[in-house]
C-alpha cells in the first residue's frame, strides 16, 4: 500500500470510529429497551455539500441514505450562513428524507475555517411519538398524521441549551414522555461526541482534500465493479402484501457504460394504508441489492451513490407523498430489492437467490399504565446458487449490525415472560439448497396489554427460485392459557392481549433454489440430525 492510500485508509478509519463512538454512546445513554439491548442506533459524518463521509458499523444502508437525503432539507429550512457552534436540528419528515415518525434524525455542524464544514448525525427509533399506535406501528393508518407527530426540520438546541418550547411539545406528544427525552438526550450527546472528534481531525491535517481523495477513490471502484456487468436493460417485480390486495414494485436495471440506472416506472400507485416508502428508504433498498453484486470489501459512503442515478415515481408506493403514510416502508422496501435481485439475476445467470423473509414487527404496550417492547423478529433467507439460505438472518434487514435483545432484559424492564425462542423445523423451501429457516418468539404478558404487528410474506411466502419450493409462511397468533391459537392480522393496532396470554411470532422460511430431487443426500442427513427438517 502507498503512502497515500494509507493515509487514506488511516483517515477513514479515523471517520469511521468517530461514528461508531457516537452510536456507541446514543446506544449507552438511550432509555428505550429496544435501544439499550438492541443497539438499535445509526450514527453518520457528512460534509456541507451532503455527501457521505463514513458511518458508525451498526447503521444499515436505509439508514445511510435517510441521514444523506435528510441533510439538504435541513440546510434549506437553515442556510449555514446563519448557524452557529453548538446549535443542534432534529428532524423526522418522510417527505424530507426521513424514515417515519419515531424515527429522529439529529445533526450538529461541525465548523472549520469558520464556517460549517461537516455534520454528524445520529438516528434512532426513539420511545412514543403520538399516533395511533404506541411506538408508530400503526397497521391502519391511512395518512401520515395517524402515524404520530411530524417535524419538519426545526432547531432543538444551541450553545445555551435545549429550545424548552420545543421540548415540551415533544413531551406532551408522547405516552411515555420521560423516555422519548433521554433517548432525544441520547440522539445529542452521540451527535456531540462525534463533532469533537471530527473537529480534532480538521485541527491536524486537511481533512477535505483527504475526504475528497477516498470519496473519489470509492467511487472510482464503484464503477470498476459495475464495468463488469454486461450492458443492458434488465427488469423485474415483487408484491407487497395489503390486505387481500397485492401491491407492484416494478423496476427496470440499466447498466451503462458510466454507472448505473434504477428506474421504477410502472410501480403501482401509493394508497392510503401504511405500505408506502418515502424516497430515502427506497434509495437505501436500492443501494443495498446493487452492493450485493460488487465487492463486499467497498466501503459505503457517497462514492457508491454517484454512479447510480435512481428514478421514482411520485405518488408510487416507492415514493410516496404527503399525506400518504410512510411508516409501514419495509415490505416495498424490500420487495424493491427483491426487484433488483431479478432484474440483475437476469443480466448474471447463476448468481440470483430465492426470495427472503423480511422482519416482522411488532409492539406490545400497557393497556392500563404506560410500558412499551417493540422489537422485531427475522425470517430465514433465501437460497442461492451453491449455497443453503442462512437461519434467521433477516437478509433484506439493510446491511446493518442490530441484535434480537435478550429474554433477560427484556423480562426485568417489562411485564412479559419470554418463554420460548426457536427454529421452525420444515420452514425453509425445499430446494437443491434449502431456504433458511425462520423462527417462532413466544411472550406471555402478565398484565393486560395491547398489540399492533406489522408483517409481510405472510400470505405469499417468500418463492423458490429454479424449481425450489417457497419458503414456510409465519403470522401472528394469540395464544390463550389453555393452549389454543387463534391468528391476528398480518397488519393491526390495539389487538388486546389479556393477562396470561401470549403473543405468538412466527417468521417465514426462505424459498428454495433448485430441483429438490437433486439435493445432496448427506446436506439432507444433516438437515435430520440437526433438526432443520422432519422425516
């Protein structure tokens, strides 16, 4: 390695842990369960032109992109002429490159030359923010005002301290006021920590031309792995779950000689129900399915957008516009990436995957006081050429570092007994390779509480590829004292749970991939040994 590149690497090493610092301590002074043993938080440095410098290892590239997207909003409400050290702006607008209510993106510039040069931002989904449903997982919602409160970008902070106002609408917004505020507290202090280190950095060496040269550098091999794809249009299509309807993700993959272009003409229109994306969550869905074509070893940062040019359709369930919810974007988010994965599939024959499970969300709060467990659970991913699908990895998560909290944690914060967490034998499509296989999450409440999920794959399991089976279909149950399960809806609020009940999780397998009656006969006396499969 040169000296150059070295410095260059030493350099972004230096960016990339001032990041992860900062996700560490949003995770460390957070107060929401999900976030303290999840280490659910996503932490970013950007420059004043909105580019992606470099990211803490837990933020997932839908992340990246809602913290990248989210930037030039803030920067048009407040020109940087008029900011000053220690102000500090929060935003949650999907319309303006946010995620969802509960979702607060929080920057702080960072001034060098006098002036501000750079952003650190962080990003959790924070404790209540109003809605119909505690912890925004509405299932119902046909607008976005139903989904909780919206903040368009607004400045919580300055050098002298918090805006009070402010912080009381917050908190009067919200079932659990205490909570949202010291994960708010939390969301600042990582955006604080980050902005020191960044300005130590800028005080040693000229910090831009060094971003400048590793940014170019990425970007440099972005295109190099693109190069190898064979020139053409390639297309392909996924469905989204809604109700007894089935919703288009249509996209058409053109790779050029100088990058390539993501086009979603053709994708069915938004509707007024929770399964829209807004247009950062979509571009990250992008981002994620091109990255699993080039080399893994690439890091992300503004290098890899720029040989991509990405078109959504306004008002298409890809990009979605006001007021039309956004909270409910991972299932066409990730049948977006499905979408990609066919339409390259089809320019690389032998490289595809049978299709994945997704996340399952779901919530549980207090019918009676205020307590709230959100959490998700992760189905098992398709297979590919070559190889069995992973257990249990949610593979369409988005590329993050995140964890399913542990049953111990969980039951000393909460009113809830964690009774059983498994594999699901038989639930991985039947395939030359298998699917991965999903899980079933059994919680008993001990109080009366209330429950909103928010699944997809459910109905329609994740497809075997090459004459692979599809994967095990999960749902959603309540099971009674007795023993007894009756389903709850793949996409519902407020389902009451009575003491002594217990929400049932179950994930879906992924598809198979390949003629069954070719699979190895010793992969399958393995699956029997190891109790992946039944006789």
């Amino acid at each position: 390695m040169s000296a150059p590149d070295l410095t260059a690497e030493i350099l972004r090493g230096a960016l990339r842990a001032a990041a992860e610092e900062a996700s560490i301590v949003v995770v460390r002074s957070a107060y929401s369960t999900f976030i303290v043993e999840g280490a659910d938080a996503a932490a970013a440095i950007l420059d004043a032109n909105g580019r992606l410098v470099a990211h803490s290892l837990s933020t997932a590239i839908v992340q990246c992109a809602s913290l990248r997207s989210a930037l030039p909003y803030v920067l048009d409400a407040y020109p940087p002429a008029g900011m000053r050290p220690g102000d500090v702006f929060c935003s949650n607008d999907v319309y303006q490159g946010g995620v969802h209510a509960n979702d607060l993106l929080v920057f702080r510039p960072v001034f060098a030359g006098g002036r501000p040069a750079y952003f650190t931002g962080t990003l959790i989904h924070v404790a209540d923010l109003s809605g119909l449903s505690a912890g925004g997982m509405a299932g119902d919602a046909t607008d976005v005002f139903l989904e909780g409160l919206q903040l368009p970008p607004v400045r919580i902070a300055t050098a002298a301290g918090w805006d009070e106002g402010l912080i009381r609408v917050l908190a009067a917004n919200s079932r659990t006021p205490d909570r949202l505020l010291g994960d708010l507290r939390a969301l600042v202090a990582g955006v604080n920590v980050a902005a020191r280190r960044v300005e130590a950095l800028a005080a040693d060496r000229d910090l831009a031309a060094g971003i400048d040269g590793y940014l170019a550098h990425t970007e440099a091999r972005m295109r190099e792995e693109f190069a190898r794809l064979p020139r053409g249009t390639y297309t392909g299509e996924y469905a989204v779950e809604d109700g007894d309807e089935r919703r288009r993700v249509r996209v058409a993959v053109t790779v050029r000689d100088d990058g390539v272009l993501v086009d979603f003409a053709g994708t069915d229109p938004q509707v007024a129900r929770p399964v829209n994306s807004g247009f950062s969550q979509t571009l990250g869905g992008v981002m994620y399915a091109l990255r699993c074509f080039v080399d893994p070893a690439l890091p992300m940062n503004e290098g890899c957008f720029a040989p991509v040019e990405v078109r959504m359709p306004e008002g298409s369930l890809v990009n979605c516009t006001k007021p039309y919810p956004g909270g409910g974007r991972w299932a066409t988010v990730a049948a977006a990436e499905e979408a990609v994965f066919a339409a390259l599939t089809r320019a690389l024959p032998g490289s595809g995957a049978a299709a994945s499970a997704i996340l399952q969300a779901f919530s549980i709060s207090g019918a009676t006081r205020p307590w709230l467990h959100m959490a998700f659970e992760l189905g098992g991913m398709g297979a590919r050429y070559g190889r069995d699908g992973p257990d249990a990895t949610g593979a369409l998560f988005g590329g993050g570092r995140n964890i399913i909290p542990q049953a111990e944690p969980i039951e000393a914060r909460l009113p809830v007994r964690i009774e059983e967490v498994a594999l699901i034998p038989d639930s991985g499509g039947r395939g030359r390779w298998r699917g991965g296989l999903g899980t079933r999450t059994v919680i008993r409440v001990l109080e009366d509480a209330l429950v909103d999920t928010r699944g997809d794959r459910l109905r329609d399991p994740p497809a075997g590829a090459e004459g692979g089976g599809p994967g095990r279909a999960g749902g959603y149950f309540r099971e009674r004292p007795d023993g007894t399960r009756e389903p709850l809806p793949p996409k519902a609020t407020r389902s009451p749970l009575r003491a002594g009940e217990a929400l049932v999780v179950e994930t879906s397998g992924g598809g198979g991939y390949g003629d069954p009656a070719e699979r190895d006969p010793d992969a399958v006396a393995r699956d029997l040994r190891e109790g992946r499969v039944t006789r």
